[in-house]
C-alpha cells in the first residue's frame, strides 16, 4: 500500500522536476521471470525510484547502503518501500559485511517469488559520464542467486542511465534498457567459479558501457556537456533523425563523447584547443547572463524583435494565470529549496532527490491546507475543491510560464546588445569548424 501511495504522489514531482523522461525498451523489465536489474548509479534514490515509476505497474526492489537503515521508522519505511540493506567494508566495517549474508537471503527469496531486483553494479553514487568498474559482488550475487532459487530463467538485465544534468531543474532522464542476459547461459562447469565471475563483469561491462555515454578523460566532463547544448540540434538533423525522442538524443551525445575520447587519443593538442575555446564561449555567455540557443544560427527565425515582442504580448495575457500560481506555489517552493540546500550541503547526489521527495509532501500538504482555508470562506465543499484544483493547475502552469519569461528576458538581453551577439557568433562559429575539422558524418 505504501508503495503505491507514494508511485502516485511522485506521479507529480517527476514530471516537475524533469522536463522529459523516457525509457527504451521498458517491456524487458516486464517479462516475467526473476530478473536482476543492474544499472548505473548517479542520482541516488532518483534512479530507482523513478524507473519504478517508468516501467509501473511492475513492482521493483533495489539494494541501497546499509548506513540509512536507523532503528526505527526509517528502518521500517525502507523496508517496507522493498529496499534492502548492502553493506560496504569502509561505511560499517567488518561487522556490517557480515550482515550482507542476510541481505543476499532477503534478495534470494524475493528472487523465488519472480521479483525484479535493482542493483547498482557499480557500487557507488557519483554524477560522471562515465562508467566505473562493476564490483565483484555483483557476480557473487547473481551467482548466488542462480545456485539458491534454481529458477532456469533467471535474467541480468542491464539498465544505462543518461542525465543530461541529474541535479538540475528541468534536465532530462533517459533509461536505455537492454537486451536480457540469461544465467545459465554463463555457466560452464569446466570453468572455476573466478573465471565464470570474470567472464560474466566482463559482459555485463560491455553491455552497460554501450548503454551509458562514456567520457574517457575527466578533463573533458565539460566540454562534452557544453557542446552537447550547442549541437543537439544540428546533429540531429545531420544525423537523420526528425524528432526529438531522448533516444535520438542519446545518440548524438553518444556519438559526440566518441568523437572526443578518439581525438583526445590521437589530437591531444586540438582537444586542448577546443577545450579551451569552449570555457571562454560558456564563460562569456554566462557573464552575460546569456545561454547558446540564443546565438545558435539555426534558431535566427525566432530570435528577433518579432519574436521577442510577440512574446512580451503573451506574457501580459499570461500574467493572471502566473500570479494565481505563484499565490499557490511560491512558499512551498521556497521551503523546499531551503530544507533542501540545508540537508544535502554539498552532496549534490542528493539534491534531486531530496527536492522530489521533500516537495512531494510540502506540496500535498500546502494544498491540503489551502482547500481548508478555502473551505472556509465558501459555501460548499464543491466550489473549495473547484477553487483548490484551479490553483493546483495555475501552479503547474506558472512553472512553464516562469521559463518562457526566463527565455524572453534572454532574448531581450541578446537584441539590446548587437557588439557582444556578434563576438560571441564569431567565437561560436571558431568552436563549430573546429569541431568539424574532427568529426566525419555520415548523413
């Protein structure tokens, strides 16, 4: 009950927080049979609690460090959410590895009843593009599993996850699902168990690393992001691609990182170069307060005074919708940023999920609050929910109304000063052929 309760609460904060999620080939989590889910792991609770959310009605279950398991309600709200306690050698010791026996049995028996298992096959949570090496306990699991529950259909289904940036407002998420790996398929009794375990981290490596975009060199963790904005769009229809899905997406950024990691191996130099020219374009923009969809050439039919005094009209219209929004959102937004700035500090792992989790209950609770003050002052229960479900709607429109006020005060900054747009089209267009010099499409 638990667990649905708060699949719909979330329902809201997803879609908020996130301008877009999608999943491909979310119907492999759905087969049925026991199934070892491993994915990536930047985000924190984010990654599995919204790929639950994704693949709904399909119940999954995941793995999570030991350490948040308190005696008490925390303890009990996790357990009964289906989390399971992993325990690492550095958190709680010798004594907590020990307790990871106990957790594999728990993982076992769910396994013998056909659940679906998320484990985090890297063992830690950092926000990187890349993938870090898989734990050996990843193989003893599975393993384990497929020697306790002797079900022949047990499946290791890799799972990659794509942030475009895991802890900002309105970013992306894209799950890339693949293709089932059958267990017993892996086992080969000639083997001994360390080369079996070997064989099965070096595929299962090789199928997330095709799922996820890998960025090789750290220096580099910037430029792919910053160059990411600035040719999605061109790239996309270079690359023959004519909407907009996160799966074409991934595979302009995909092919984007792959351009870097092989030049950065054979143009060390040219990298640099790039590199360089790219912070001082991003820089510049942000100095200005400016973002590079404003300067991008493909966007010049629209960025022009037409636009931006078609666009000042409609924010007039808008306005009575935005400030009934903000009377509904504004405070429990405030309070949601605060409690979550205070309690995260610079664990930016965190952050998104502390901002969905909590403004889930502020929210509920606010509005909760203003039907009964409503209530009050109106003569039936009827008009103080029409009035309540008015703001809710006024709420979530003022979110969208906020960034296109956001966008035209941008486009006006970019009309109001001419010198600066022409030197920073001139320092775009320098980043453009140069990356060009260094990519072949095929088109």
């Amino acid at each position: 009950m638990l667990w649905h309760l708060i699949r719909y609460l979330v329902s809201f904060a997803f879609p908020a927080f996130y301008k877009k999620i999608e999943a491909k080939n979310i119907d492999n989590l759905k087969s049925e049979g026991p199934i070892i889910i491993a994915m990536n792991h930047p985000n924190a609770f984010m990654d599995p609690i919204c790929i639950t959310w994704v693949a709904y009605p399909v119940r999954t279950s995941y793995m999570a460090r030991g350490d948040a398991f308190k005696p008490g309600l925390a303890a009990y709200l996790l357990t009964a959410l289906g989390i399971v306690p992993i325990f690492r050698l550095r958190d709680a010791g010798r004594e907590g590895l020990a307790k990871n026996d106990e957790s594999y049995e728990v993982v076992f028996k769910l396994l013998k009843r056909k659940a679906k298992i998320i484990i985090f096959a890297e063992g830690l949570c950092i926000q990187e593009r890349r993938l870090r090496p898989l734990k050996k306990g990843v193989a003893r699991l599975v393993f384990g599993a497929y020697d306790t529950i002797n079900h022949p259909n047990l499946k290791v289904i890799p799972v990659g996850l794509n942030y475009t940036n895991p802890s900002k407002f309105r970013s992306k998420l894209f799950y890339n699902v693949g293709e089932p790996i059958l267990v017993k398929d892996l086992i080969n009794k000639e083997d001994n168990q360390a080369k079996t375990y070997n064989q099965f981290l070096k595929l299962l490596d090789e199928k997330m690393r095709e799922l996820v975009t890998h960025i090789k060199n750290k220096e580099n963790d910037d430029l792919v992001v910053q160059l990411e904005e600035m040719v999605m769009k061109d790239w996309l229809l270079k690359m023959g691609f004519k909407n907009n899905l996160l799966e074409n997406e991934f595979q302009v950024t995909k092919k984007l990182t792959d351009v870097i990691n092989k030049c950065d191996e054979i143009y060390p130099d040219k990298i640099k170069e790039l590199r360089e020219k790219t912070k001082a374009y991003f820089n510049l923009l942000r100095k200005n307060n400016l973002r590079d969809w404003l300067i991008n050439p493909l966007n010049k039919n629209i960025n022009n005074t037409a636009n931006y005094f078609f666009r000042l009209t409609a924010i007039l219209f808008m306005a009575p919708v935005y400030l009934i929004g903000l009377m509904g959102a504004y405070l429990p937004y405030k309070l949601t940023i605060a409690a979550t700035k205070k309690l995260v500090k610079k664990n930016k792992e965190f952050y998104s999920s502390m901002i969905v989790g909590l403004g889930s209950f502020i929210f509920l609770f606010n509005f909760i609050l203003l039907f009964f003050i409503t209530y009050l002052f109106t003569p039936s229960i009827i008009e103080a929910i029409l009035i309540t479900v008015l703001l809710m709607l006024c709420a979530w429109l003022s979110k969208e109304i906020y960034f296109f006020i956001l966008k035209t005060k941008g486009l006006g900054r970019m009309l109001k000063n001419t010198t600066l747009t022409i030197e920073l089209k001139g320092k775009r267009e320098e980043i453009v052929i140069l990356l060009d010099e260094l990519t072949t499409f095929k088109v």
